[in-house]
C-alpha cells in the first residue's frame, strides 16, 4: 500500500530489477548453504519481492528504497513479537546486507503456506482468533519502536490524503457515497482517548493467509510501528465477510473504547479509498477488496 499521497495511482515500478539470479547470487554470497535450494518467485508487491527457497524458506528482497527502510524494522522486532502472537508471522531466520549491484539488506524468512484473505476469505469462526489475535499484538511497545507517519496517526493527520484520493476517485466516475463519506466524518469526531500500542500497519487482506477457511498467519510487517490500533483493527471491516463474524471480533479484542471503534471504522474508509484508486489504475484485486470494505461498513456494525 502507499506510504504518502504520490501524483498517480497504481504499483510503484520497481528501482532495481530483481529475479531469481540475482537472489541467487545474494545466497551464494551471504549464506552458501542455503543457494542450492531450487529458487521461484512467488509474489511481488508494492515494496517487496517474494521468492519462495526450496520447500520452507522465502528470500524477501526490496524492490524500492522505501521497502528497505521497511524491512529494517521487520528485522528488528518480528523476532521479539512473534513467540507472543497467536498467529504464525515471518520473522527473519536469516538476514542478508546491500552487496553489489544490490544495495539493501534483505530477509530469508520461515515460508508460510496459505493463500491470501481477498481471494480465500476467512470462515465464519475466524471472527474470535482475529480479535485474539489484535488482542495479543496491541500491547504497549517498546520505547524505541519506530513511529509510522502514515499508520497509527491521529486520523485528521490523513484528512488530506483522503480527500486527494476521494477526488481522484470521482474523476474516475466512482465517487465516494454519502454513507462512506459519514462514517469518515464520524471517525474524525472520535476522540483519541487511548495510548500506543503495537500495530502492525497494514492489516489488509493481502497481507493474511488462510488455509480451509482457518487465519494461520500475517505477513508484510514493514510498516511495523508503536501507535493507534484503531488502524489496525480496521482489518475487522476488511478481512470479516459476515457481521456475525465481525461482532465475535470486536468482542475478542478485549477492552476497545467506542471511540476507537469509530476512528477504526474510519481507517477502514481511508484503506478502502487508497485501495480503489490504486485498484481502478492497474489491480482490481485492490479495487475488490475496497468494495467489500465499503458494503461491510454499511452492512454493520
């Protein structure tokens, strides 16, 4: 997802090429062990390239400077989160360093298998093990955790950037309706009235696997930060197809104030605007997840 209001929409081009020669040579480099292994993309996303190594590792490489700084912060604190959350996440069992061409550091991580919550949905009994989920994540961070001027911030800060994508949109013909454009509103009135937490950053469902229905794991931690979980838990609205399930979420999130709902339910609006217009440029896998976003907060509750 974007990490500031860029003049277009749509996948950032790669800065650096990067395929399976070059991850290759990485390893062979930097862990000889492991440059055997049969080597095949998997996955390329606005930051990063996936590989999957052999049978159960990933080499996750930067494919723009921003996603380098990005990965850092994985680096650091996946290894001291993870043995805490309930759900499995990739923290790094190796790291590798900028070497040649290839100036930034990169990951070999655990390989996770499932597919992604936008195109396997999770099952109805999945509401409790997301709250479950938040609830063993949004603890208070440490003091050195990274901040996030994007993820986390008090929602007016984001005010701008809704707009400029609400504006995009209606010159694409999708404008943004009165009901979304309320519950925004709404969300702005909320009062900041809890403390930082952990959050992850960009819980959308891309960025969480499931196998038969069941949530087994949240990928993409770069924009890992200590701040606001409302902007997290807008994952309720994203990933939850049913408002059952979506009440059973809210319950097992443990003590979440009203108004961290509210400020929630406006991240979920903000992803949704963000995600449309990038869907409507180049993925409409993006746009697919906006529009559920949107019908869910209407649906309730």
């Amino acid at each position: 997802m974007t990490r500031s209001a860029p003049q277009s929409a749509g996948t950032p081009p790669a800065e650096i090429a990067i395929d399976a020669d070059l991850t290759r040579s990485l390893l062979a480099a930097q862990h000889p062990d492991l440059a055997g292994l049969p080597i095949s993309l998997a996955a390329t996303g606005w930051d990063n390239a996936v590989f999957r190594l052999g049978e159960d590792l990933a080499v996750r490489l930067p494919r723009r400077a921003v996603g380098a700084r990005l990965i850092a912060h994985e680096q650091r604190w996946l290894p001291v989160l993870k043995d805490r959350l309930p759900l499995a996440v990739p923290a790094p069992v190796r790291v590798g360093v900028g070497q040649g061409a290839y100036p930034w550091p990169w990951s070999v991580t655990p390989w996770i298998a499932g597919e992604t919550a936008d195109l396997s949905p999770p099952g109805e009994d999945q509401g409790e093990v997301l709250g479950g989920f938040f609830a063993a994540l949004h603890r208070p961070a440490a003091a050195d955790a990274p901040l996030n001027p994007m993820r986390g911030v008090p929602l007016i800060q984001r005010a701008e950037v809704f707009e400029a994508r609400a504006e995009g949109l209606a010159r694409r013909g999708r404008p943004v309706a009165d009901a979304i454009r309320a519950v925004w509103t709404d969300a702005l009135g909320a009062p900041d009235d809890t403390a930082p937490t952990w959050i992850h950053g960009d819980p959308h469902p891309r960025n969480v696997l499931t196998r038969d229905g069941r949530l087994v794991a949240v990928i993409d931690w770069g924009d890992i930060a200590q701040g606001d979980r409302a902007s997290d838990l807008a994952a309720v609205w994203m990933l939850l197809p049913s408002a059952a399930a979506r009440r059973r979420a809210m319950a097992a999130c443990g003590a979440v104030s009203a108004a961290t709902w509210r400020r929630a339910r406006g991240w979920a609006v903000l992803y949704g605007v963000m995600l449309l217009e990038a869907g409507l440029a180049d993925d409409p896998r993006m746009a697919a997840i906006a529009e559920a976003t949107f019908a869910r907060l209407i649906d309730g509750p």
